[in-house]
C-alpha cells in the first residue's frame, strides 16, 4: 500500500505530485497491468528477446560515445 503524509502547510498538488511520484516508482501498475494480461509463453520469449537486443544496443552506443 502506497502512501503519504500530507505536511502541515504543504500544498495540495505537491502531495498530490510526490504520491503519484511514488506510486509510479513501486510498479502497482505494472504489476496490475502483469496479472490481469494473458501472454503466450512464445510471445512472451520474443519480447524478451526484442528487449535485450534494444539493450544491447543502448549498450553498445554508450561505448561508443565514452570513446
């Protein structure tokens, strides 16, 4: 459970702003988002498979930029 305590004089769209900002950061929804999905186990191998390609190549560009 996700929550915050509103300061004494704190507005409130900046407790507003640092709840969403640690809802964000906990991963309820993507996890919410996880369960109530169905994906094929083959599908589910593809994009884990297009995920570490975009990695490795974020990766690599990284090197190449320091050099």
């Amino acid at each position: 459970m996700v929550g915050i305590t509103v300061q004494e004089n704190e507005n409130i769209d900046k407790a507003l702003k640092r709840f969403k900002k640690k809802y964000e950061r906990s991963g309820i929804l993507k996890e919410y988002k996880k369960r109530t999905s169905y994906t094929k186990p083959s599908i589910e191998k593809r994009m884990d498979a297009i995920k570490s390609k975009r990695r490795a190549s974020r990766e690599q560009s990284l090197r190449d930029r320091r050099g």
